[in-house]
C-alpha cells in the first residue's frame, strides 16, 4: 500500500490515470484504454476537449469563486439561460451545486418547501422505486432502493421515503401480462401507496427515467410515466425525475423525458452537465414549485458554499455549447443506433446474457447463470467484475454496477461511451467487450 488516499479498495492501490485525450485514458500502468462508459456515464465529451479547456482557463484568468450571498456570476447565469432556453417542459429555473447527490438532496428539500410554502406542512413522505440510486448523501440514499447500499445506514435514514416497484419487464412483468396491464398493476401499486400513507401527505414521487447505477439502463414501458404523473396530479403530488446519469443528451434527447411525453416538476441533473471536466449538478424547476416559494418566502432555505460556482458553471457551460455546436445529439442518436446493433449481434443469443437494454448512448447487459429461470450467478463469483478486469486487460473500461436483483446483487455492466464517439470506436467497443464476457465466464472457478 503507498496511497494515503481512502479508496474505494482499501488494500489495493488502484493505477492512475495520468492523462485523458478523446475516449482514451493513459495510466501509470503504461495502458492506454478506451473510456467506454465514461467513468460512471460522466465523461459526455470525452476527455480534453479545447473548446472546454479554453472557456476554463479564460474563466480562471477572470474569476474562480464569489460567494452566493452577494454575488451571481456570469458562467452561472449564462448556463442556467442556456439550459432553460426555451422553458423545455415548463422547466424555467435552476439551481446549481456540486455533485448528484447534493442536487438530489436540493430536489427533496425544495418539494418540502414548497408544499409548507403553499400551506400544505403534512406532506412529509416521498415515494420512489425500490432498485433506484439517487446518491449517497443521508437524505438521497434514503429515497433510494438498493438494499445493498442502504444496509449498513438503514437505522439512520430517515422513515419519510418509501419504495414501489421499478418498471422492469424483464424481471417484473408477471407471465400473461401484457405491457398495458403491467403498466396498469404499477400505477395502482403507487396509488396504494398513496393511500396507505394518506394521500395528502406525500410530497413527491422520485424515479430515474432510465435506471442507471442500480439495474443497467433499464427503459420504462411506453405509457409507465404517464400512468405515474396521474396518480401524482391527482393527490396534488409533485413528480421529480433524477436525471443525474441518463440526462443532458446520454438517452440521444437533452432531457430523457421528452422521449416519455411525460415533463417532470423538478428534475436532477449531474453527470453530463458538465461531463466530468468539473464537479457540478442541479435541479431544473417549474414555475409551479418556485413561483410560490419567491411570493412567499422570498429564498430556498438551502445552499451550500460551492453552489453555482463560477469555474463549474463555466466547464458546464462550454460542454453545453458543444453539445449543440457539434450537433452531438444526432451523433448520440446515430451511434447509439450502432452500439445496440452490435451488442445485439455479438452478445444477443449469448447463453449467459439476459437482457441487453438501453437508449441512445447508454446501454447495459445483465447477465444470467440461467436464460430461461433467469437466474443470476452466485454473487460471491463476483461476475461483473470479473468482466470489468477482463474489459481492461482488452484497454476498454466499462462499469460493473452493484444492482440487486430480489435483494441480491446482480450483473450487470455498463457501457456509456462519449457523444463523440465514431462508428471504429463502437466497433472496437464492442469488441473487447464481447471477448471480456467470454473470458471473464470461460475463467469463473
Ligand atoms: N442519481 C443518480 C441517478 C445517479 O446515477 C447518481 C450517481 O451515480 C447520483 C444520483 C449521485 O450522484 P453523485 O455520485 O454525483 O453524488
């Protein structure tokens, strides 16, 4: 051991990176690897882009930080324009922090507000999904469902947020059922809970419109948001996505909503605001949550000593003005396309692999000991990250998620290339991927 660093592996030193340049990282191991899934689905422009890299150094030259309580800075306001433009869904304010789990910390604490605000104290609960990530902050671990993340905290999260079942056909979708009656089985399930913890009382309901970090980019079936926005409208509930992995372009649209028809009152946004090249996230908010708080109130009552800063705002901004210059939507759009072509291709009759799922530029595998139980491997094998080890001895780094399949860990692993990909690196992707599952299951004991 020679780091002082407290790492995720507390005994073993992990490399480092020591240089990012495109979709490649080079590492002190004398490796240079494709980042296939952008860190955690971060790195939305891959690594070093100029354009980047020179709005950074002309906002360092200017200015690197003002506090929040006098000031507003430029980069910031720029940023929440730039987003806001247009009012996307009636979404016309924004709140920026550093991180995904401050932002959806910041979501909760603005529907409380909001609800005191408006004379309604008792709406205190907040359900989301069983099998969800939303960070790991107290307050955002708690509205999250991976048991496995939970445990250890579970006597210290607080008894205010509740869990319904995810949309996940693959494994939820009862035999017989068909899509509309599954989505109608889900819909009366949140109304009951609505009614088991009185209706007037819940403040919001939390889900990721495409799951990440917990089940693999698992997409909700065609009329699920809709049916969920119901039973929210009509409790007076708000609906909050957390758009911190699959938001900002991932799913091939800016906001992963529009493809569900269905707009959110508050929505989390982190990983590809500003791509990785600073620590930012936020919530996006319309004017029915925020126009009560200004006339009344007058303040959010939150904040923290790094919100909307001036550096973060100004990498966010410029990976934004990318986004739109390169037209890196249609590129998202195009060789997410390709990606899914060529999983399904190369991995699609595998025997171990149940599902392949996801949208745009986003996709993930699960893999199965079974195909027709579904069964997963025995969590002590470890596979996924079997496979992430296998991924780098080929120079691709892909991510292995933690995610519980009926309380156990399941397999699954992720793949999130950046919006600049090209067709030869979506090739070579899938390449070392597909050799990396088959060595990592031709090596298991
Ligand atoms: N919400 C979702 C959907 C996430 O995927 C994550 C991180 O993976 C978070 C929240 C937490 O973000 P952060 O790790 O930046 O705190």
């Amino acid at each position: 051991m020679r780091s002082r660093l407290i790492q995720r592996n507390l005994r073993a030193d992990p490399p480092l990176a020591l240089r990012g340049e495109g979709i490649f990282l080079h590492d002190s191991n004398g490796r240079t690897i494709i980042d296939g899934s952008g860190g955690a689905a971060v790195a939305c422009l891959g690594h070093g882009h100029p354009r980047v890299l020179e709005a950074m150094a002309a906002q360092m030259a200017k200015l690197t930080y003002a506090h929040t309580a006098l000031y507003s800075c430029e980069s910031a306001e720029a940023l929440a324009d730039l987003v806001l433009e247009g009012e996307p869904g009636g979404l016309a304010q924004m709140y920026l922090c550093s991180s995904g789990s401050e932002a959806v910390e910041a979501a909760l604490k603005l529907a409380r507000q909001h609800f005191v605000e408006i004379g309604q104290p008792q709406r205190r609960h907040f359900i989301a999904r069983r099998q969800s990530y939303h960070g790991n902050t107290l307050g955002a671990l708690a509205a999250g469902g991976n048991m496995m993340r939970r445990a250890l905290y579970q006597p210290i999260l607080s008894d205010a947020f509740h869990h319904v079942s995810p949309c996940y056909a693959y494994r939820e979708r009862a035999a017989g059922e068909d899509e509309a009656e599954y989505v109608a089985r889900l819909a009366a399930e949140l109304e009951a809970e609505f009614q088991r913890l009185g209706p007037d009382s819940v403040a919001a309901f939390v889900a990721e419109p495409v799951v990440g970090a917990t089940l693999g980019c698992v997409t909700a079936l065609p009329g699920y948001f809709a049916a969920m926005r119901a039973v929210c409208d009509r409790h007076g509930a708000l609906l909050v996505f957390d758009e911190v992995m699959c938001g900002m372009g991932r799913t091939g649209t800016l906001h992963a909503w529009e493809q569900e028809g269905v707009a959110p009152d508050i929505q989390v946004v982190a990983k590809g605001l500003g791509g990785g090249y600073q620590p930012i996230g936020g919530f996006l908010a319309n004017r029915r949550v925020m126009d009560p708080i200004r006339d009344g109130s007058g303040g959010f009552m939150h904040g923290h000593t790094y919100q909307a800063h001036p550096m973060a705002a100004a990498a966010a901004l410029a990976v934004q003005q990318v986004i739109r210059e390169e037209k890196l939507l249609d590129n998202v759009q195009a060789m997410g396309a390709l990606l899914e072509a060529r999983l399904v291709d190369r991995l699609g009759n595998h025997r171990h692999v149940g599902d392949i799922r996801g949208r745009g530029l986003f996709w993930a595998a699960e893999f199965v000991a079974d195909r027709a139980s579904k069964a997963p491997f025995d969590p002590a094998l470890r596979l996924n990250d079997r496979i992430k080890q296998e991924a780098y001895a080929r120079g691709l780094a892909c991510y292995p998620m933690a995610g519980t399949i009926d309380g156990r860990r399941g397999d699954h692993v992720l793949l999130a290339p950046p919006y600049i990909a090209t067709e030869a690196d979506i090739e070579a992707i899938v390449t070392r991927f597909g050799d990396a599952v088959d060595a990592a299951l031709a090596n298991l004991p």
